[in-house]
C-alpha cells in the first residue's frame, strides 16, 4: 500500500477544462488519466503522486502530462486507435492458406502445414495465426 492510495480524485472537470482537453471519444481508463494530469497541470497534484494514482512510474507520467499539454486530452490514448495494426495480415492471405489447406494440405499439422505453405507457395505465416484460421474455418 503506497502513501497516495487514499488521495481521491475531484469528481468531475469544470466545464471549461473538460472543452480545452477534448474529452471527445477517449476511453473511461483515458478519462481517469485526463482528470489526474489536469489537477497536476492545476497545481493541485506532483507528478509523483499522479504517476502512483494512475500506477505509472514518474516518468511515464512527465510523458504523458507532455502529450496532454500538446496535443489535448485526445493526445493521451493510444496513438494508433482506429486504425489497422501494422503486424495485420492482409485479408486475401486468409482465404488463400484456407483454400489451400483444403485443398491439398488437409491431413497436415499445423507445424507442417506452416512449413509447407513457406515452402511452396511463399506465405510466412505464425502457426498459432495458422492454427486459429483453420479452427475458424472448421479444418480442425
């Protein structure tokens, strides 16, 4: 139990605080990070206890207060929400390993068939990622 867990948060902004952060579409774990960083950007709060409220090491939280302070509070989500993961495989790759594996590697593992679609056909697929298309696809 650290020296913060009983400081309680204000609960909620004044109406000019929650337009100037743009509370748009963020996330309620998001929310809790806005009020906490604001009440530091206030002067109510260090950024020592912010970072232990919000279970974040001081750094994290300097980070954190940084993107608030320059990008408002849209700035404190993920950077990458909305839009595709870059590790995403394309959707055509799926149905092309499930064809194939239907057609000619249906009595295969999923190990082999990993290996075979490298092999012969240039698909570097993740087992796991190949095992989970093949259970969705109803082959195991």
């Amino acid at each position: 139990m650290s020296a913060f867990d009983n400081i309680e948060m204000s609960a909620s902004f004044p109406g000019e605080l929650e337009a100037d952060i743009g509370l748009g579409g963020n996330e309620r774990g998001d929310v809790q990070r806005i009020r906490v960083l604001s009440e530091v950007l206030g002067g109510r709060r260090t950024v020592g206890s912010a970072a232990a409220v919000l279970e974040l090491t001081p750094r994290q939280a300097r980070r954190l207060l940084a993107r608030l302070r320059h990008g408002g509070g849209g700035a404190i989500g993920p950077r990458l929400r909305g839009r595709p993961s870059n590790h995403q495989i394309e959707p055509g790759i799926q149905s092309y390993a499930i064809d194939l594996m239907r057609e000619r590697y249906a009595d295969f593992g999923r190990s082999l068939a990993t290996e075979k679609l490298a092999e012969l056909h240039g698909m570097r697929v993740c087992a796991e990622t190949l095992q989970k298309w093949m259970i969705a696809a109803g082959l195991r």
